[in-house]
C-alpha cells in the first residue's frame, strides 16, 4: 500500500499551478490514515510512503518494476490519478 507523504512534491517545485484547484483533503479522512495504516500493518501489508513523491509515483515504480522482472501487475485503487497505470 502507497500513501502521499505530504502535497510537497517534485512536481510542485517545478511546476507550482500543479494541481493548484485540488481542495483540501477532508479532515475527516486525514484522521483516518494512521489508523489505516496500522491496520495494513497488522495484516502484514507492507506500507510506503517517500517524501518528494506522489503514492502513484511509488506504485508506479514498483508495477514497472515488477514488470521488467516478468511479474503480472494489478493496481487497485480508487485514486482516478492513478487510472493511466
């Protein structure tokens, strides 16, 4: 499982009007993350995160990754960012 580490990314020191109209993420679900986390880790579900980078930038570089070493890759998400993966 990928998380973001925070909206400061690459991207953004490169391109400041990235994603520029996103609104803020819900408080709601902020709270949830940790919790989601420890549950992933309870279950033995490897979590990352990398600061810089975007969850979809981790998963991506895992499934292409993985793709080169001849596995087949399956993303799911709910993350409509993520759909060209």
């Amino acid at each position: 499982a990928a998380f973001d580490v925070s909206r400061q990314t690459f991207r953004l020191e490169k391109y400041p009007e990235y994603k520029a109209g996103r609104s803020a993420t819900p408080d709601e679900f902020r709270g949830q993350i940790d919790i989601t986390k420890e549950v992933l880790g309870a279950l033995g579900i490897t979590v990352l995160a990398e600061a810089g980078f975007e969850a979809d930038d981790v998963i991506a570089t895992l499934a292409t990754q993985a793709e080169d070493e001849g596995y087949r890759v399956l993303v799911v998400t709910g993350d409509r960012d993520s759909l060209q993966l």
